[in-house]
C-alpha cells in the first residue's frame, strides 16, 4: 500500500538581493506610456571665466541625451489544479505552490539584472576563477571614486564561492579591522553578511557564473542600475469548466536599464 505524506520536499530557491539594491526612484508617477526618458544634466567647461574690457560675453550652449527605460518585459507564472486533484488530494496545491509562482516572477527580475553586471564597461577587474583580492576591491573602489560616486548607497554583490575565498583573509573576518570594515550597520534585508571598507556585502547565489568558469561579481553605486516595476506582481483567478481547473495566474509588467556605467564595476572573481 502506498502512502502519501503530508509534507513535501520543497525546493530551495536563490538568494535574490538585486532588486532590493538598485535605483528604484523612477517608478513614481508612472501610470502609463511604455518609455521613461531620463534627461541629463552636464558640468560646464569651467566654473569662471576672465571678463575682458568692452568685450562680449561668451556663452555656453550644452547639447544633452537622453537615458530611455523601455518598459516592455511582460511576465506571468501560472498554473491550474484540476477539481479531482483537489478533493482526492492530501494537500490545498494552489496554495503550496502559491509563494512559488511569486518567486518565479521575482527569480526573472533578479536575473535580468544579475544579468547586467559583466556591462559594466567602464570599469573591470579581476579574472573569472579567480579569486579576487584585496587589490583587486580597492581597484574597484578606485573606480568608483574616479567617477565621483558617491561614497554612501554603494553595495558589494558575489557569488558563495567568492564569498568563502574572502573569508580566508584576516582584513575581511577579524574584528581587529572594524574601522577598516567601517560602521555601516546592519542594513536592511536578507543576505548581507558584513561590510567590508564601508560597503555592504551581499551573498547571492544568483550572481551570473558558475563555480568552475567563474561569477560575474560587482560592487556597483545604487544609481548604477534601474528597474521600474510599472505592474507589480498582480494575481487573477477564475474556475475553467470547459476542463474543470481552478486557474491561478500572477503577472508582472517592468524595465530595467544600465543608467550610469561608471557607478558600477565588473568584478570578475570566483
């Protein structure tokens, strides 16, 4: 006789941090059209100029671009239990596989913008495999500083391989080097381990690579990146009884955009 229990094994999902940590700001407002045009603002060539006697003023003309988000990826997870599921069933499925479908969504998020991190042109540095070392860090920090970003919002995102490779290193794990950490504090949401130099490190096991070809980790400024959730996560639900399913469906409507390329680096690393 065969028996049936009431647990499950349920499968482990990702660590997703990327959405948590880039520019959201652009969402506001937006309630229709399918384009956000971010217009820029440029330094001028010189903060003063000399004043010559009975002379003109020379002015200057500055031409900008614009930065598009498009908003065009359109989402959905679904899935359908048939009524002699339900009642011969053990267990309420639309609801064990509810959170799922929510993560299948958010999962899509996270690796389009995992997924962005080797575009960082402007600034790379380490070698896939390879462990990245503490040179390497403040190469990329050095980066960041040379493209005056600022110093607060910044956040350190690698791989566990990476990770565990850093935990070997004394300026990373011992106390003795708090002011070096900084004193960030424990910022808000899941997997954040530490700070180190006075950046949050993030843990994902999301981050683009593998283990034996190596993770596209990043240090990257919160405006390096954007995401604007026009539809967020929105379920529907009906009963079909052309087949006799209950349908549950989430959809999910958003754009992502590399917005500033040198606020970001490409650490390549373990």
């Amino acid at each position: 006789m065969e028996i049936w229990s009431n647990e499950s094994i349920v499968a482990r999902e990702q660590n997703l941090v990327f959405a948590a940590l880039v520019d959201r700001r652009y969402e506001k407002g937006l309630t229709f059209g399918d384009t956000i045009h971010l217009p820029s603002v440029g330094n001028l060539t010189a903060q003063s100029k000399a004043k010559s006697t009975n002379a003109a003023l020379v002015y200057e003309t500055i031409t900008e671009a614009n930065t598009d988000i498009s908003i065009a990826t359109w989402e959905y997870s679904g899935i359908a239990v048939e009524s002699i599921v339900k009642v011969q069933n053990n267990r309420d499925q639309l609801r064990l596989y509810a959170s799922k479908m929510g993560y299948a969504l958010d999962l899509a998020v996270d690796d389009v913008l995992a997924g962005l991190v080797d575009d960082f042109a402007a600034n790379t540095g380490g070698t896939l495999a390879i462990s990245l070392t503490y040179d390497d860090v403040l190469t990329a920090i050095q980066q960041l500083d040379d493209a005056n970003a600022p110093d607060d919002q910044r956040v350190i995102v690698v791989s566990p391989a990476q990770l565990a490779d850093w935990m070997k290193l004394d300026v990373f794990i011992r106390s003795d080097y708090t002011q070096v950490h900084g004193g960030v504090g424990k910022p808000a949401g899941a997997h954040y381990t530490r700070s180190w130099l006075g950046i949050p490190v993030y843990k994902s096991t999301n981050v683009e690579g593998s283990n034996a070809g190596g993770h596209d980790n990043g240090m990257l400024h919160r405006e390096a990146l954007a995401l604007v959730m026009q539809m967020k996560p929105t379920s529907h639900s009906m009963y079909d009884i052309d087949y006799l399913v209950d349908k549950v469906v989430i959809e999910q409507l958003y754009g992502t955009k590399e917005v500033r390329d040198d606020h970001g680096a490409w650490m390549k690393g373990l």
